[in-house]
C-alpha cells in the first residue's frame, strides 16, 4: 500500500458514528469482565472485524470493490478499543470508593470526568512518544496486538464475513450461559469444595464462564499457566500453611475466602509493587528519550510538510488540550477534598505519575502486548507512593484516602489508554493510516465512553447480587486499593508481612525470569500474570487455563509456518464473541433487574443443576477446541 495516498477512504460519518457505538458497546463489556475477573482484553480486533462487516454492508457491493476500506475499519477499531482502555483503568480504581464507604453511589459527574480526563492525558502524553516507542524503535518494540490486529485487517479484507460469524456464534454462547447461569438458574456459576485436612484447609474451585475460557485462549498457554501457578501458590499452599483449619471447622469454604481476603491477596499487592518497580527500571532509557522527544515537540514544525502518514496531532494543540485536563483534575481534587494544600499537591503528583507511567507502559506494550501490561503493578506503586507522601504531609482521614484514590485513578486511566493508543498506532503505521486521525479518534472513543462508565457500574452494583465487591463481581483491584488507602488513612491495618513475603516472591520470580531469557527458553516467568494469579479468586484461573492449553494444542496440532496469530484467529474471534456476550447479557440482566424483572426461580433439582453445568462446560470447551481448529 501506498503510505503517502490520500485517495483511500478513512475518515466519514459513517466511520464516526459507528466508532464511537462500538467504543460504548465495547467499555460496557469490558467494565462488567474486568470487575469479574479482574483483567480486561483488547477489542481491536473484534471491532476490526464488525467495522468491516458494517461497512461492507452499508456499501451494498461485493468484496471485490472494497480496497479502501482497511483504513476506514482501522479508524473504527482505534475509536472502539478507546473505550475498552478506559474500562479497563476506571474499574480498577473508582470502585474503591464504594468498598470503603466515601461513596453510598457512584457519583456521576465526578467518575465521568475522571475518566476523561485520565484518558485524555494518556492520549496527549503518549503523542510526542510516537516517535521514540513506533518509529525509532521499531526493531525492538514489535507490539504483538497491533500486528495481530493489522493482520486481522489485510486478510479481512477478503473474509469479513466469515470472520463475522466467528464472533456472533461466540457471542450468541457467552450470552447464552450468562442467562441461563444469572437469569434462569439451570447453571452453576461457578463449583468449589473446601475440606480439612489435619488443621488445614485446602480448597479448590473453578468457575463456569465462556468469558474467563476465552480469556486464556485469547492470552496463550505461557500466561495461563503463570495466572493459574499464582492461584496455586495463593491457594493451594498459602492458605493451607497461613490457616488454622480449625477455627473453621464448619464452613471450610468460607475459612478460605476469609483467609484469601485478609492476607492471601497481600502477598499479591508485594509481588505487584516489585513488578512495577522493575517495570520501571527496563524501560529507563525509553524514559530519558521520551522526555528529549516531549521537549523538542515544543519547537514549531510545519506540519504541512510531514507526509499524512506521519503527521500528529500540533504540539500547540497538545498543550491546550493537556492545560484543560490538568485545570480539571486539580478542580475535581478540590472538589472531593474540599482542600486547596491536597489538591495542589495530588495535582503535581498525578502530572508526573502520570507522564512517568504513560512511558513505562507504552514501552511494555510494545515488548509483551497490552494484555500482559503491568497496570495494575504501576497503579498500586502509584497508591503507595501518593499515600505514603500525603501521610508524610499530615493528611488523614476521608480526605487522604479519597486523594490518593484520585490520583490512582487517572494514572490508571492515562497508562491503560496510552498502551492502547500505541497498539493502535502500530497497526496504523502498517497498513498506511494517518496518526493525526488515529489520534482525533481516540479522542472522540475516551469521551464518549467516559459517559457511560458511571452508569454501568452504578446499574451492575445495584442488581448484581453482592454488589460490587460481592462474589460475582470481586472487583479485585478495586479491593486492594481500597485496603491499601484504609491502612494508610483509616482505621484499617495493613499485612504488611505478607506484603514482604510477596516482595520476596517476585524478586525469585524476576530472577528465574532472567535465567530463562538468557538461557533462550520460550516458556518465560513473566511477574504480573503470577501475581494476577495470586490476588484472584482461584476459580477464575481454572478456565483461564483450559483456554491456554487448547490454545497450546491447536498450535501444536498445526504444522504449517504459518504465523501463530493466523492459526488461532478464528478461536480469538470466537473467544472475542464469547467475552462480549456473557459481558453484555450480564448488563442486560442489571437492567431488567432494576426494572423490577428478577431472575426465574423454575426449581430445578439441585443435582440436577450440577450435572448440567458440568455437561454444558465440557460441551463448550470441546466446540472451542473443534471450531478454533
């Protein structure tokens, strides 16, 4: 393709429009899995393959006469995958207010524009990057997912179709199960058993989701196993050598989750602070010349001269927009701690977190991929540095722990959009997209999924039995935030033993991690997945490892050179569908419960209910496995 063509057709309403519908429907379904599993995945190429599909049949002509239409489904994947970014960075933080009581209900105006305004510093401050982490570094950083994703695009340009169907029949089973799990209650969501052995409790669980399968087929059997290896250590060994059976004697199975709640996951928290730490560490020179880049953005240049291909977003219009969202978060800090000295310093502290982990994670995208970036490592160094500095200041109380809260929250926000933005922009960069356009895009993408965030999580903690918090959804991240500001601000205490003994684990982690890269070894000990593994309920990492392992078969079952993403596309397609659809029937089922239409209660024998669910799990990893093959 020609890079310098202007003739090619990317940008219209009709790209506009439906950008901007899949960047609502997209957030939405990433709000609801990230609040259950605790992870969200990229919806590049799912909104790849619909905007192709949407567009061939709007055009109404046969596929020989869609050669421009690459560019245009790339501009919609970039505006939907804005969206699920910023899923991805609000649910892991604002939810902590509600878990420690500041909130009764989400407050609408402040969550929305905390939303927008994380994701519009992590768009503006990863521009100037473009340069040092895509262009100039682009024998190092290959960013997996974009060009998984720019693949998707070349091949769909003959196979829209099929590709379509792939994601339909996903979605048409996740939303399936999700009714007949939380609707009709012929399902189990989820099998666990606990029992005591001497004065120790061992537990396993595994829950019953087409979403969390897909989740391992989508991330490949290397990460699955190091999730699930966390859940063994957290699970399997950590609470059968931290608990005393004994004091739960009669509920085994709640003495876990007590176990797992109050200090299991902590061991989490410590292996998540190395892994940012040493995030941070690898990407130092990336660092020194995003800075030289950001600072010599500021000199004038003529952007007529730049070829479409290359052009950016106008320095002057980055500092304007950058200056707005800066006078918003110190408004938004003021207005939530009613305090001029905590807002100016919260302010300055999530300027500089907020650049430093732009970099820190655009970097790691581009060496692991945006569903293995350690956000939430960078998030929890970014609490534990801002709490530990406002508690050095004096500050206590509600006003501390909502600061530091705020300041998470945007440095989440700015480090999952700017990861996002720079998969975007690689698979623009090959298939001869126009960054400035990516760029106004994604723009368009964060502020209209900021509006949605606040409602949908509002609606899912009021009709979700449990709430936010509850068992269905754990909200995870949310959990540990909120304890880590407690501890510091309220009356809560922190284990901060199992915090060292989780340190502990991720410095072995890193340095079996270095052995095998030296040693060559395929199979690498990446830190964050593990601890993933570790502050999430066990259940959620059994599917994620059957997911991985017919992911692993069907590539070993293959013998062609084919590249690896070409083989599995099918099966990523069909998990996309999947995760989409349990995801939006679970939002459905909110919306007819706050309507007043409760689940079905049609009294099926509980037996029963087992044996069906076990049936309906096997059917459905067989069909992924012969589907995807």
């Amino acid at each position: 393709m020609d890079n310098n063509s202007t003739s090619v057709p990317e940008l219209n309403i009709k790209v506009i429009i439906l950008g901007l519908v899949l960047s609502v429907v997209m957030g939405s379904a990433n709000v609801y899995l990230g609040l259950k599993a605790g992870m969200t995945v990229s919806a590049s190429i799912p909104a790849a393959v619909v905007g192709m599909l949407v567009l061939r049949a709007a055009r109404g002509i046969d596929g020989k006469s869609l050669g421009g239409s690459i560019l245009e489904a790339n501009q919609i994947q970039t505006t939907a995958s804005a969206g699920e970014s910023l899923a991805a960075g609000i649910i892991f933080t604002m939810p902590a207010l509600i878990l420690i009581g500041v909130w009764q209900e989400f407050d609408m105006f402040l969550t929305t524009v905390i939303a927008f305004t994380g994701g519009l510093l992590g768009i503006l401050f990863m521009i100037p990057m473009r340069q040092v982490f895509i262009v100039k570094n682009e024998d190092n950083l290959q960013y997996p997912e974009g060009l998984a994703c720019a693949s998707v695009l070349e091949a769909g340009q003959e196979s829209g179709g099929d590709n379509a169907s792939s994601i339909i029949q996903g979605a048409l089973l996740g939303g399936a199960f999700k009714g007949l799990i939380s609707f009709a209650g012929i399902l189990k969501g989820g099998l666990e058993t606990a029992f005591l052995s001497g004065n120790r409790i061992f537990f396993f669980g595994a829950d019953i989701s087409p979403a969390l399968l897909a989740v391992g087929f989508i991330v490949r059997l290397n990460v699955a196993v190091l999730i699930f290896i966390g859940g063994v250590i957290g699970w399997l060994i950590g609470i059968p050598l931290l608990g005393n059976g004994l004091e739960h004697a009669a509920e085994p199975t709640e003495g876990a989750w007590h176990l797992w709640s109050t200090k299991i996951r902590y061991v989490g928290v410590g292996a998540m602070v190395i892994g940012g730490i040493s995030s941070i560490f690898r990407v130092r020179k990336g660092l020194i010349d995003a800075i030289k880049v950001l600072r010599d953005s500021q000199i004038s240049k003529r952007q007529s001269n730049v070829p479409l291909n290359q052009r950016d977003i106008p320095s002057k219009a980055i500092n304007v927009f950058s200056a707005i969202a800066v006078l918003l978060v110190g408004g938004i800090y003021y207005y939530i701690t009613k305090d001029a000295a905590i807002a100016a310093v919260t302010t300055v502290i999530m300027i500089i977190m907020a650049f430093f982990f732009t970099a820190v994670a655009s970097y790691i995208v581009g060496l692991v991929g945006n569903s293995n970036s350690p956000v939430s490592g960078m998030t929890i160094t970014a609490v534990l540095f801002t709490g530990g500095l406002l508690y050095v200041f004096g500050f206590s109380g509600t006003e501390g722990m909502v600061a530091t809260l705020g300041v998470a929250a945007i440095v989440c926000c700015a480090a999952c959009t700017s990861g996002d933005v720079c998969n975007d922009l690689k698979t623009g960069q090959i298939v001869g997209a126009s960054p400035y356009r990516q760029q106004i895009m994604q723009i368009a993408g964060v502020a209209v999924a900021s509006l949605v965030m606040a409602p949908i999580m509002q609606l899912l903690h009021e009709n979700t039995p449990g709430g936010i918090g509850g068992r269905e959804l754990a909200a995870p991240q949310a959990g540990l935030f909120a304890s880590l500001a407690d501890g510091f601000f309220g009356s809560g205490t922190l284990p901060w033993s199992m915090v060292a003994v989780g340190s502990v684990i991720g410095i072995l982690l890193l340095i079996g991690d270095s052995y095998l890269e030296k040693s060559g070894n395929t199979f690498r000990l990446h830190l964050m997945p593990v601890a993933v593994g570790m502050y999430l309920p066990f259940g959620l990492s059994t599917p994620i490892l059957i997911g991985g392992i017919l992911a692993h078969f069907i590539l070993k079952e293959n013998k062609s050179d084919q590249d690896p993403d070409n083989i599995l596309q099918r099966g990523v397609l069909l998990s996309s569908g999947m995760i989409a659809g349990e995801s939006l029937m679970g939002i459905l089922l909110a919306f007819l419960a706050g309507a007043g239409i409760q689940s079905l209660n049609l009294g099926v024998n509980p037996n029963l209910v087992t044996a069906l669910t076990l049936l309906a799990a096997f059917g459905t990893i067989w069909w992924l496995y012969k589907s995807s093959k």
